[in-house]
C-alpha cells in the first residue's frame, strides 16, 4: 500500500501557509493577527511586535499594543504605521493604539477578490501536491512495488485526501467572505 505521508504534509503545510495568509486580511474588525507581520527596530535589529510588547483588542475596532519597555513605545508606533496595513495609529501613555476604520464597499470587494485568489493559489498548490503523489504511485506500480488494484486503490484514497482539504479551503474562504461582508 501506498505511504501518503507526503502527500498530508503537502496539503497541511498548503492549509497552514492559507489560514496564515487569510489571518492577514484586514476586515473591519480588530485581529491580533494583522500585527504578525510587523517587525520593530528594538535593541539593534528588527523583531516580531510580540517580542516587544502585548497585543489586546480593546473594543470591535480597536487593538492595544502595550509595550513592555516604554522606550519603545515610539518604534512600535512608526513600525505599525510603515507596515501600511490601513489602520491609523496612535501613541499614548499605555501604550500604542491601532484602529480599524469601517471598510468601504470598494475595498471590501477588493479584499472579496483577494480571499479568492488566495484560494486559488491554495488549490494550486493542492493541485500540484496531488500531481506529484500521482506519479508516484504510477512509478510505484511500474516497478511491481504496486498491484494495479493497489495502484487504483491508492488513487481513491489519494482523491479522498484532496476533496477533503479543498473543501475544508471552501469552508475557511467561507468564513473570511461573511466576516468581509459583516
């Protein structure tokens, strides 16, 4: 029988890389996770925000980033604004303020677009994953590793894991296209 732990590697590591990317479209909503990506001039080098500071929603539309060194307050501050995430920001005595302001009906069809590009790109990948497992479960039964029965059987299988994570990649796109509509 065929080994597919390649293959489940494959479509976790596309699933994992598509949350992380949907985790970085800004809805109108305060996320945390819109600040992964910010990196702050600290201590000589850049480092991740969390490195620095707390993050913490502190109302729907806004995050409070508090630091743990006051000194850095101000780098926080132009680092969030250089990320250009369309968020304002402010700095104040506990901290750095990030507010969301309401989507517009054109950026929000702009983010629309992008979530299902996104997708594609993940079912690209799925694609690609499920070509590669493919041939090698044709190659595995050239060499009389693999019955026919096993190679059909292994196909099956291989379809199963395929379906799955795309549908799963559907209920996350899903879920980013309401929260984009709210």
């Amino acid at each position: 029988m065929y080994d597919f732990s390649t293959l489940k590697d494959a479509v976790a590591s596309v699933t994992e890389h598509f949350k992380s990317e949907l985790s970085t479209i800004r809805t109108g909503q305060a996320a945390p996770a819109i600040l992964d990506t910010v990196r702050v001039d600290a201590y000589g080098s850049k480092v991740p925000l969390n490195q620095v500071g707390s993050v913490t929603i502190e109302d729907a539309r806004t995050l409070r980033v508090a630091a743990w060194d006051q000194d850095q307050v101000r780098a926080i501050e132009v680092a969030v604004r250089d990320a250009e995430l369309g968020v304002s920001v402010s700095a104040d005595e506990k901290g750095v303020r990030v507010s969301f302001p309401e989507l517009t009906s054109e950026r929000r069809e702009q983010l629309l677009k992008l979530t299902r590009t996104k997708l594609e790109d993940a079912r690209t990948g799925i694609r690609q994953a499920r070509e590669h497992t493919w041939q090698a479960i044709q190659k595995q039964e050239k060499d009389k590793e693999l019955s026919e029965d096993e190679k059909f059987s292994a196909k099956d299988e291989m379809e199963k894991i395929v379906k799955d994570t795309n549908e799963q990649l559907e209920e996350l796109a899903k879920r980013k296209e309401q929260e984009l509509q709210q």
